[in-house]
C-alpha cells in the first residue's frame, strides 16, 4: 500500500506531507508518481545490462541529460562500493554485489522514501552481517526515510530507529528497538523480539502501582513490573530474558531472590554457553557470558539468581491494535 501496489479499503497515507491514498477522498496516486524507491528480495537485476545500466535506468525513463546520468550513477556506485564494477555484466556479479545494484539503482533519482523488502534473505550469515552494517551506515549518509520489511528479529533491532511489531496484519506495538525488547507489552512481541523465559503464575499483591508478586507454577515467589493492570490473584505472564539470569555453582543457603536449581541442558555457543535448567518443575534458559565462563556440568546442582526488575508482567494475549 505504501508502493501504491495494493488498494487500501480505508483511512489514508500521506508520504512527506503529500496524501497518497485517500479511498473517501476519491485520491490514489499510482506508483510511478510517488517517488519511492525500493529493494526487492530477488534482486530484480537485468541480466542483459551492465552495473552501470542497471543503475542509470531510472534515469534514463524520466529523460535525464546524459551528463547527470554519468554524475549521479558515477556518485550512488561510490556511495556502495561498485566504482570499480560500473561496467562489469550484471551476470558476473555475487548475491552481495546484485543488492548493491539494486540498493544503488533505488536511491540514485532522489526518492523521498526508500522501501525494503527482506532484501537481505536470500544471502549467507556472513555477508548479511556486514551488509546490515553497510545499509546502517547508508542511511545514516543519506538521511532517506526507510520502511524495512523482514522477518528476522536480528535485521529489525540492528537496523530500525522504530521497530513496528505486527501480527496478523494489525500493529501490536510501535518503539525502539530497545523499549520493545525490554518492555514487551504483549507475549507475542515478547516471544518474537529475541528469545524470552515466559512463565504462568498468577498475582498475590501488588504494590507500587506496577510492581507485583507473582506466585509461579512451581510455587516461587517471584517480583516482577507489570506491562498491563492486574491486580490479585489475576494469571500472569512472567517474561525473563535468559542474559538477565545468574547462574553459578550451588550455594548451600540461597539469599533473597536466589533459588536451587539442576542443569539439565547445556550449549556452549562461542561467546557465552546457553543453559537450560529445572526450576521446581519449570523449565528455564539462562545464558552465562563469556569465554572463560564456569562450565556446569549436566544434572549438576547450580543456584539461580533473578533481579527484581529483570522479571516483566506482560499481557497474555494480543490486542487488536495499539496506538502509536
């Protein structure tokens, strides 16, 4: 709708302070008259043309003069790193090179707004890793408001000033990247922004407007800030992120906020070892930072510690829609 590809059946979009769709209005303004550019996730390259042809093309349909066709093209291809590559066949070209062609061929007529569609998918872990980077640090060069379209939680925080969080077609919530993996306000942002701890318990008291002490399914006590109103004895949705939890040996006399744990699984990844652990009959993943971290042992005895504040109370359900 934004690309004036779909029809919308109501209300309106307005692109720069001009209104692009308006249904009750009679007002569509069609695609080629929106100044938009976009990057598709098949590349949509021409085989048949050169870098620099792919690139020039947009020019070339709205008759500039050959001379701001080599400036611009010339301009955008150093922007991307393709300088060298201006005459190269498109066919010649790796996945990473096709999308800066296409990214290039999007921004080089000056569009007021740049639209991405996963355009990063269809290539390997490494050269996603740094092409975020690249396309971070492009935006930031030309200032151009970007809609980002993806499915990878990673792509979204790393790159997005607002992440829009959507589900079956309706926004949950609008923020930071942030705001929404702190203070998830529903579970389905919770689950989807990284990965959460989400355990049911229900409210004992609550104190402080948005502080409560929820009783967990295995029977601790755990204190949490809740995203939603509740009050006692409601059913709650605990979220704790894994990184907000200590682990470490077993401690004869667990303090406050401390509870006896066994491992039961264990992921070294790197840069930190992933655990899973039983909880009184609930399970718990926690990762331990660090190379050089304590390895516990499968089945071992470990203690757990949780700050007050690491635990979050977040509505169980969707709602239909949230406000900006």
């Amino acid at each position: 709708m934004l690309a004036g590809l779909e029809t919308p059946d109501a209300g309106t979009i307005a692109i720069g302070g001009r209104v692009m769709s308006d249904p009750a209005g009679g007002i569509f303004v069609p695609s080629n008259e929106r100044s938009i550019g976009m990057v598709f996730q098949s590349y949509a390259i021409w085989p048949h043309l050169t870098v620099f042809q792919n690139v020039a093309y947009p020019l070339k349909l709205r008759h500039e003069r050959r001379e701001t066709i080599a400036r611009r093209v010339g301009d955008v291809l150093e922007l991307v790193g393709l300088t060298q590559d201006a005459h190269r066949s498109a066919t010649a070209l790796s996945g990473g090179q096709m999308q800066r062609v296409a990214l290039a061929r999007a921004i080089v007529y000056n569009p007021t707004l740049l639209l991405f569609d996963e355009p990063l998918s269809n290539l390997d872990l490494k050269l996603r890793e740094r092409l975020r980077v690249e396309l971070k640090q492009l935006q930031v060069r030309t200032g151009l408001t970007s809609v980002y379209v993806t499915h990878d939680q990673t792509e979204a925080v790393e790159l997005g000033d607002r992440v829009v969080v959507m589900n079956k077609g309706r926004v949950i919530q609008i923020a930071t990247p942030s705001e929404l993996y702190r203070r998830p306000k529903t579970r389905f942002v919770a689950e989807f922004i990284g990965t959460a701890n989400i355990l049911r318990g229900t409210v004992d008291t609550v104190s402080g407007g948005d502080v409560a002490m929820v009783r967990l399914a295995g029977g601790h006590m755990l204190s949490a800030h809740a995203a939603v109103t509740v009050r006692a004895g409601d059913a709650a949705d605990v979220v704790i992120h894994p990184e907000d939890c200590l682990l470490v040996p077993q401690v004869a006399e667990p303090a406050a906020n401390q509870w006896s744990t066994r491992v039961t699984a264990r992921r070294f990844q790197g840069t930190s070892t992933r655990y899973t652990v039983d909880w009184n009959g609930s399970e718990l993943d926690v990762v331990v930072l660090g190379t050089a971290a304590a390895q516990l042992e499968v089945g071992a005895g470990a203690t757990l510690s949780i700050a007050p504040d690491a635990a979050r109370i977040v509505a169980p359900d969707d709602p239909e829609t949230e406000a900006a």
